[in-house]
C-alpha cells in the first residue's frame, strides 16, 4: 500500500498544464509517445512472427490481427506502468527527462487509470478473441515486466537477464495464438530472443552508462571500471546464440538454407560483439553503437530466413 501511495504521490511531481491551442494535440501524443511505439513494434513483430511459423496451411487473418491488438494493447499497458514507476528516476537521466512523465505533462494518476486499461483491455481481448493461453502469457508478461524486472533494475545487476524473460515470451505468445499450446517451436523461439537480447541490451548500457548511473540503475556496465565481466558476457551470449539458432532446423521448423544463414548470420553478428568487447577506452562507444545497430539488423534477417526456409 505504501508503494502505491509513492506512485500516486504528487507532493514531488510537477504536472504542468498544456497551452490552450496545443492541448489535444500534444496531450494524445505524449498518452502515445508513453506506450513506446518503437520498442512495442518489435513486440508485435516477433509475436506475428511466432504465429507465422506456428501455422500450417492457410494464414487466420481475423484471428492473427486479433493476436496482434491484444499483443500492442499488453505491451502498451507494461510500458506506461513502467515509466509510472520509473518517472522520478527518469527525471535525473538526460536521455530521459523529457518524457510526459518526468516533464509533467501527464499525472501519475492519468497515466495509472491508462495504464491498467490497457493492460485490463489486453488481457481480455487475447481471453476472448484468440485463446486463454495466450492471454495467459500476456498476462504473465506485464507481471514479470512491472514486478520482477522494473525494481530488480535498482537492485541488481542480473536485471537485463530478469528483462530477457518477457522480452522473449512475445514468440511464444504468437505460438499459442496459432496452435492454442506451447509446441518446441514456442521454445526455440524463446531460447533465440532470449539470448538476442543480452548483447543488445548490454551495448545500450554501455552506449548511455553515465545517464544509467545518474538515475541509480546497476546495469552491469556501470558497476564496474574496466568492463571486464560485460565483455565477457557479450561475446558469451553471443556465442550462444549460434548454436541455440540452430533449434529450428533441429526441430524439423526449418531447413538446411536456413541453418546455412543462422551460421553465416551468427558468426557476423558474434564480430561484432567480439570487436566490442575488445576495443580500446577511446573506441568501445563506437563499438558499442555498431554492436547495437548489427543486433538491429540481425534478428530480422534471421526471422526471414527462417519464415522463407519453412518445413
């Protein structure tokens, strides 16, 4: 109950109100820029993906968009929750600051009532249009996002694998739309995101590990001086990620041309990692961008030779 009172407290929290002309327009964008469009597209993306390989025989078009809203609607809902929480320790970090929560310009009780509709929204659309088990996932997936991950972030520096968890569910979610159970290609998935997400986020702490520290997250690169362990971890995960790239083709989900790129695929995008975590003070930034771009590039080529290279 006092976590509660703390996010509703508005004795620190400065809303300011919107010019007259500028109200309704600025007002819907900053309730849209909350629910991070950019990071719930990837969501979306994966979980039709998911859904896509699940299926065999001719698409479920009403069914697949139903997956969809529901999937945007859930995630939406974890990404306000969070940024409600979040919105003091934003306020201290550049890249952050200005956000509508942080700024003020939506209250901590608008964005609570958004977010729980969202998340209320999600969990039954998926419940009613595509299947329990889904929303089941769903469900799970902003729980774990809001009460594991979100404070794990001030406590420990494990929080990016705690953040791995329902960043990789998303594919899974997809699967259990399509087939209404959790097949080894729900798991495979997992295993593949999961492991995807580790180099990825760990360069994004890297390249803002001065605004991280400012806001008191122990991301792993700012909790030590010679980035030793983060390297390490880097090009371990990305080690890992080939052979777990496999599981498709070792699982009849996908053919030879597919293991062929994962390869091909893994090995380029393990350079990068192996470039980041050797590279000098002056150039471990670059690196690290670079790092964060070829993850960019990467999950998609392989989700696409896959979908093309379908058993």
């Amino acid at each position: 109950m006092e976590q509660l009172n703390d996010i509703l407290d508005l004795s620190n929290d400065v809303v300011l109100p919107a010019p007259r002309a500028r109200l309704a327009g600025s007002r819907l964008m900053d309730f849209y820029d909350i629910t991070k469009p950019r990071m719930n597209f990837l969501v979306v993306a994966t979980t039709l993906f998911g859904f896509r390989i699940a299926t065999s025989g001719p698409i479920r078009w009403p069914l697949l968009v139903s997956t969809a809203v529901g999937t945007l609607l859930s995630a939406s809902s974890a990404s306000v929750l969070n940024q409600l929480i979040e919105r003091r320790f934003d306020r201290l970090m550049a890249r952050t600051r200005n956000r509508p929560l942080p700024a003020g310009r939506i209250a901590p009780k608008e964005a609570l009532f958004y977010g729980l509709l969202l998340g209320i929204c999600g969990v039954v659309y998926l419940a009613l249009l595509v299947n329990l088990l889904t929303a089941a996932l769903g469900l799970v997936t902003i729980a774990w996002y809001l009460l594991l991950y979100t404070p794990s972030k001030r406590v420990t520096t494990l929080n990016t694998v705690i953040g791995a968890v329902p960043g990789a569910i998303p594919p899974m979610m997809g699967v259990a739309a399509a087939q209404n159970a959790l097949s080894p290609v729900a798991l495979a998935l997992f295993v593949i995101l999961f492991l995807w997400q580790m180099p990825h986020f760990l360069a994004i702490a890297t390249l803002y590990r001065k605004d991280y520290a400012a806001g008191g997250f122990k991301m792993l690169p700012c909790e030590e001086a010679n980035r030793s362990f983060t390297n390490r971890q880097i090009v371990l995960y990305g080690m890992a990620l080939i052979p777990a790239s496999l599981l498709p083709t070792l699982l009849g989900i996908a053919g030879s041309a597919y293991a062929a790129a994962a390869i091909l695929l893994g090995l380029a995008f393990l350079s990068f990692c192996i470039a980041c975590a050797t590279s000098g003070i002056g150039d471990h930034l670059r690196d690290a961008r670079k790092l964060f771009i070829a993850s960019i590039v990467y999950l998609p080529l392989l989700l696409m030779a896959m979908t093309l290279n379908r058993m």
